[in-house]
C-alpha cells in the first residue's frame, strides 16, 4: 500500500455490503445523491488504491459497494477495513440484510437473478449460501435488517447514520420492535418487556406511543418499568467495557413488547437518554415503519379491483 493511502484522515469513507436484494442500491442512491462519489461492485482487494487515488485527487467523500459479485476478494475486506481504521479514516460500515422471505418476495417481483443462483442452485439455496458467506463480514458493519423497510424509510435511516458526527469508539443503538413480528436480525442483544403493564389496554392510549407524553406519563408511574429499564441500563453498563474491548464499531440493544408501539418505544427512548454524551447513541423503532408499511399494503388492497366473477 502507498503512502497516501495512510495519509487519509479527513475522507469519509462509507462501505456498504450486505444480502443481494436488500437494498443496496438504495443506500448507494442516498450517498451519491448527498455528493459521494459512489463505485459499485468494487472487488475488496482495491480498495487501498481507490482511497488513495482519490485522496490524491482530492477526493473527501467516497461510497462502496462490495459484496458477493467481488467473488473470493471479499475475504480480504476486514483487512482493507483495519487498515483504514487505522489510519485514521472517517470510516462507517453499512450492513444490509433481510429475511428469507422478504428476500424471495423482492426477486420474485423483479424478475432479477439472484448472482449466486446458477448451476442448478435454487434462490432459496443462494440466499442461505450468501448469508453463511458474508456472517463474518456483517460483524465488521451497522447492521440494518430490511425485511419490513418501505424504500423511504431505509433512504432516512442510512442519511441518519451518516449524518451522525465522526465518533470514536462504539457506536450503540436502541431499536424498539415489536415480538408479533419477528426479532430484527440486526440485533445484537434482546431484551423482552412483554411482562410490563401494557398502555394497549387503555382506549386512550392506545393509538398514541410510547413517544407520547400521555404515554410516558403512564409508564413511568409504574415500579415494575422503572426497575426493568434500571437492570438494562445496569447490564449495559457493566459489560460496554467488554463490547469495547472486543473492537466493535457497532451495538445494537433491541427493546421488544408486543407490538412495538408503547412499552419497548418509551424503554428504547428512556435508556437512550442515559447513555448520550457517553457514547454516539442513534434510536430506531422499527415497528413505525412496520405499521407504515401495513397501511400502505392496505391502501393497495383497497385500490385494486376484486376478483373476477
């Protein structure tokens, strides 16, 4: 590697990586349009000569592709990203993921051939194939499961995450979800608050989150939440030192009720706020774009004509 290479301390550089399908065209979009200069497909191994001849160029902010289309050169990419941790880049990792069947369901609709997918390999067969390949990869990134994700909402949270001010160190999320959908796949801890008391029950709240302040007068009344959200808080705490240590860049702490509406949304929110000013915090509640989502399937169905007689 040259020297320049090392020398590139006030690039931004963003990687994006992740599962064919799950968006990563859409993220590249976001970067270029917020005026990246954006390479797609790029084989990991050249990565140090593009940084460094865009450094060279003057170049201070650069999106990357790289993916399984690299072939056996992404085997080299946690290298490529030490190397440029180490110099002092302004480095962030995006990891795009879904479930299997939001992953069938988008090349179903598109008609595209998913690039592991020859030779007799089902879809089913190459998705499971591309995932066991790049596991060691997606804990390099942010991980950002896509599966419940309109097009909208990934555009915010991935010009949210590189909104965010250059950080050292961890960067920790609190995501909010809902269990009657599934746990996120990008979670790296989970915890459950289903046993609280649950503000469904009361009409009144019903319809509101736990972002709302009727909502959050109600919960924080209650002993049982205040106790739950001071053990995560406590847990969090002590073992930071640990996930620190271990040289993540990345920690994602999923808060899940039933729905992800009130209990995990006021918890996700509370904790966020103890842990500010100590590390970079982001906050996610990945069942509002769940419900966006729903709504939006539901105009759908109400728009198209019934069966035929």
């Amino acid at each position: 590697m040259s020297a320049g290479f090392f020398m590139c301390r006030t690039m931004q550089i963003v990687l994006i990586s992740g599962l064919s399908g799950s968006g990563k065209s859409i993220a590249l979009n976001v970067l270029e349009d917020a005026g990246y200069y954006v390479v797609d497909n790029l084989p990991a191994a050249l990565l140090p000569e593009l940084v460094d001849h865009l450094r060279s160029a003057g170049g201070e902010r650069v999106a990357v592709v790289v993916d399984m289309r690299s072939g056996a050169s992404i085997e080299v990419l946690p290298q490529e990203v030490a190397a440029l941790r180490r110099s002092g880049a302004d480095l962030r990792f995006i990891f795009l993921e879904a479930r299997d069947d939001a992953l069938i369901a988008r090349f179903s609709e598109t008609r595209r051939r998913h690039p592991l997918a020859v030779g007799g390999v089902t879809l089913e067969e190459a998705i499971q194939r591309e995932r066991d390949a790049l596991a060691s990869i997606a804990e390099l990134g942010h991980r950002i499961d896509t599966s419940d994700l309109l097009a909208n909402t990934l555009r915010a949270w991935v010009k949210g995450f590189i909104d965010l001010a250059p950080a050292e160190g961890l960067t920790l999320m609190f995501e909010s979800f809902g269990f009657k959908y599934g746990i996120p796949l990008d979670a790296d801890l989970v915890f459950d608050v289903r046993c609280l008391p649950n503000p469904h029950y009361d009409p009144r709240l019903r319809p509101l989150t736990g972002r709302d302040q009727p909502v959050i007068d109600f919960l924080r009344t209650i002993p049982e939440v205040a106790r739950m959200g001071e053990d995560i808080r406590r847990f969090l705490a002590d073992w930071l030192p640990a996930y620190v240590g271990d040289n993540r860049s990345y920690l994602t702490v999923a808060i899940g009720c039933t729905g992800g509406q009130h209990r995990s949304v006021y918890l996700a929110e509370w904790l966020a706020t103890q842990f500010r000013g100590r590390l970079e915090v982001i906050v996610r509640h990945r069942s509002d774009a769940r419900r966006i989502a729903d709504r939006a399937a539901a105009g759908a169905n109400d728009a198209a004509p019934g069966p035929a007689a």
